[in-house]
C-alpha cells in the first residue's frame, strides 16, 4: 500500500494491451469452450449431437488458430514468435514452469494440436475425409476418448490462463483478485455454448444437445454473475475506484450480457422463434464486453 493509500498496483507501467489482446481473450475463451462443451456432446450426448460436437470441433479449430496469428501480430515483431518456445542461442525447448506466459504458449500449442486431431476426426467421421480411420480418434473410440480427455484439460486450460496471466502483471484490478482466472472459464463456457446454440438455429437443426445447451447457459449466465460479484467483493477498497470509472460499462455489460440473456431464457421476454439466437447473440456481445471493461478499466487506472 503505498503513502497516499492506493495499492502499489496503481504505480506500475501498463502493458499497453489493446484490441488484439482483447479479441485473443476472446476467442481463446470461445477455442477452449466449444472443444469443451464438443467432447461432452460427444460422450454424453445421443447420436443426434454428433454434429452438434462436430461443429464445436471445428469452432475451437478455427478459433485456436485466430487466437496464436493474434498473439503472433501483438508481438510487434512477429516472425520472433517461436523465441516463446524456443530458445533463440541453442534452439532448445524453452519451458518455464514459473512463466505464466510460457506455459500458455505451450499449452496453446498443445491445444492446437490436440484440436486439429478432433477437427480431422469429426470430418472423417462425417465421410468428408478420404481417411476414414482418423474418426477412431473421436469419441466412443478409446483412443477418441483419450484424445478428448487430453484435449478437455488443455481447453481448460486455455479458457482459464489469461486471466490467471492477468492477475500476475502487478497492474490495477488484475492483480487485486484471484478471481479472474474463475471470472474467464465460466464466462468462456457461457460465450462457448450460446455460439454452438446460435449456428445451431442460424443451420436450422436442432437437437437434445442443443436444448441442453441453451439450460445450460441459463445457469452458466447465473454462475457467472455471482462470480462477478464476488470479483467486485475481493478488490476490497480498489473496487470503490474500479465502479466509480468504470461502473457504467460493468453495468451496461451485465445488462447486455447477463440479465437480458436470461429474461430471454426465462421467458420473461419473449421475441417469437427468435428468442433463443437473440439471446445466445447478446451472450456473445456481453462476453465481448466483460473482456473490454477488465483490459481496458486496468490500463488507464495507473497512475504512472
């Protein structure tokens, strides 16, 4: 605490992070998510929800990819990407358990890998493939469930690590709670099942997977505001400072994003057949914002 009574956090040089950052939050959340919520449709789902886990297979391939050419560009010198991997004097592997950022960049490339198995498999599986034996690697096969075990806890994994990242950059609201890293996952599982659920009605097929996904929002959307409350809670005096500047915003998104969202759900609301994509589109603008608001609050609260 420094002499005039603010955290030593409001005295740190900020990361200059900005929109790229903020979509790589994103969509990292939305890759980790639907690879998720895919591999649970898979195994616990009944074979209508194959396409539905296809789908989320191919949404956590194509957004693990968007993520890392991201994180690549913010570099600022891009083609130094694998000095993140890679030692640059030997051109050994460079691990630093310690390193938040090291470990997210082997576990994103991990992840990748991981997803562009399951991406191959769902595709072989669907006969879009000439090579029909890459679906053994999807589940109920064993190998399909060992690869959807590995490639879950990965997903997870990277859903979650941004914000736990966040929380050791020593900058304003980031390092004042413990409760980013929770903040993240459950707003990536919320983001990541209103997607599945909006393509699956913008398709026009639905299933007993995508119905359980919209129940599943609903409490996801209700799990993530207690989170966020209890968030606001653990800044202690710093969340006086964070709602004074930044409290309309929080507001505007937990409108947008949390409380339209569910009257929607509840039927408090109704709007027709289009209820459900209305809903699952504000989920995704609400999730958006909520990644906007904690980026941006804590770059301009310093005082350096």
């Amino acid at each position: 605490m420094s002499a005039i009574g603010l955290p030593d956090t409001f005295f740190t040089a900020p990361p200059h992070w900005r929109w790229l950052i903020i979509l790589y939050f994103f969509v990292g959340g939305l890759a980790g998510g639907c690879y998720m919520l895919a591999v649970l449709a898979d195994v616990f789902g009944d074979p209508g929800d194959r396409r539905l886990a296809r789908t989320g297979y191919s949404i956590a391939f194509g957004a693990i990819v968007l993520s890392g050419l991201l994180l690549t560009i913010d570099l600022g010198q891009p083609q130094r990407f694998w000095h993140m991997l890679v030692q640059s004097h030997t051109g050994r592997p460079m691990f630093k358990a310690w390193s938040p950022m090291s470990v997210g960049s082997w576990a994103l490339l991990l992840f990748g890998a991981v997803s562009s198995l399951s991406f191959l498999a769902a595709l072989a599986d669907a006969g879009r493939l000439p090579w029909r034996g890459l679906s053994r690697l999807r589940p109920p096969s064993a190998a399909g469930y060992v690869v959807g075990v590995i490639g879950g806890l990965l997903g997870f994994f990277v859903a979650g690590y941004t914000g736990v990242l966040l929380s050791v950059t020593n900058r304003p609201i980031w390092a004042d709670t413990w409760l980013l890293g929770l903040t993240f996952i459950v707003s990536a599982a919320s983001i990541s099942a209103a997607l599945l659920v909006l393509v699956s009605y913008v398709d026009g097929w639905l299933s007993t997977g995508v119905y359980a996904l919209r129940r599943f929002d609903a409490w996801a959307l209700v799990l993530e505001l207690l989170v966020l409350v209890a968030l606001v809670a653990s800044l202690g005096a710093v969340a006086r400072i964070w709602l004074s500047a930044w409290g309309a915003f929080l507001l505007a998104m937990v409108i947008i994003g949390i409380v339209a969202p569910l009257a929607l759900h509840w039927r408090l609301v109704a709007v027709g057949r289009l209820t459900t994509p209305i809903a699952a589109a504000l989920v995704l603008v609400g999730g958006f914002l909520l990644r906007v608001v904690i980026v941006l609050s804590s770059e301009g609260l310093g005082l350096v």
